[in-house]
C-alpha cells in the first residue's frame, strides 16, 4: 500500500463519521435522545483520528515531502490545506465547547453544536475532494517508490506513538458500531 493510498481510506472512514455526525444531529434537532457515549465516541474520532493521526501525517510527512520535491507547482494550494486543517480544528473545538454547555442544561448549545457540525462537514468533505483529486495523484506520480515506503514506516510510527496499536482498530470497531444505530 502506497501513503496516498492509507490516506484515502482514511478519507472514506472520516467522510462514514461525518455521515453518523448528521445523523446525529437529524435526531438531536427533532429531540430524540442521543448517548452521551456516543457523543464521545465521535468527538475523540475527530480530536484523535482525524487531527493527530490523519492530519498529522499529512502534515509532518506528505505535504513537506511535496513542498520538497517541487509539486504541486502552485505552493498555494498546500496552505489552503493546512488552513483547512486549522479551521477544522476550531469548529472542533467549538463543538466540544457546545457540548459542555449541552451537558450543563444549556438550551442553546444543541444550535451552536448542530451548526459547527454543518460547517465542518461542508469544509472536511471540500477539503476530502481536494486532495483525492488535486494532491494526491501528483504524489504517486512523482514521489519515489523508497520515499513512499519510507514514508509508510513514518506513517506507523506517527500512529504508535500517538494513539497506541489497538487504538486504530478500536475506533473501526466504534464506527461499525456507530453505523449500525445511525445509518441503517
Ligand atoms: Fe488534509
Ligand atoms: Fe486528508
């Protein structure tokens, strides 16, 4: 398997959350009860597998990778990516702040989390596309066969030392289980 290739499945497990997220949040507008388990389930799969370990490797490996080797020729694109990730990162964070006051009664906050919710996913899926289409070909083109098994040991390590092995399959094994009650 080649680093795009690990990414773009990455890509289709993170696009299967953003699917349970809305499904979530179709239920919370019409007042259904969610867990509180499973709010947490998905919050950790943003924090954690999303941003540490998926945005992370691109990140510290691929995008540098690529910057180095010259492509894409329009340097621009690599900072719009980076600035999606960081703008990701804020309506995560604003989501989790949502669900605190959530938790402490607050009416409002189902409103304020629904609509972080919103911008995220619109933002994640753009961003998805973009790379899938636009990145990623250019990098198993041009990157060495050496660099992009280098960079699959890289990659390995990044996770370990982030989450742990077990964790990653943990938060299949959570997503499963999320799909089930959300989207069948
Ligand atoms: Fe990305
Ligand atoms: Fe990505």
């Amino acid at each position: 398997m080649t680093p795009t290739q690990a990414l773009k499945e990455e890509h289709d497990g993170i696009l299967r959350m953003l699917d349970i997220l809305r499904a979530i949040c179709e239920k919370m507008a019409s007042h259904k009860t969610i867990q509180g388990e499973h709010l947490d389930q998905v919050m950790a799969f943003l924090r954690i597998f999303i941003d540490r370990c998926h945005h992370g490797k691109e990140e510290r490996f691929l995008f540098p990778e690529m910057s180095n080797a010259g492509i894409p020729k329009k340097a621009d694109i690599m900072d719009e990516l980076m600035d999606e990730h960081a703008e990701g990162r804020k309506l995560v964070e604003r989501m989790g702040a949502a669900l605190e006051r959530f938790y402490r009664g607050d009416q409002e906050a189902p409103g304020v989390f629904m609509d972080a919710v919103d911008r995220y996913g619109t933002l994640i899926r753009d961003h998805i596309k973009k790379e899938n289409t636009l990145l990623f070909p250019q990098a198993e083109k041009k990157l060495s066969k050496e660099r992009q098994s280098g960079m699959m040991e890289e990659f390995e390590t990044l996770e370990e030392e982030e989450i742990g092995s077990g964790r990653h399959d943990q938060f299949h094994r959570q997503m499963d289980n999320l799909s089930r009650i959300y989207l069948s």
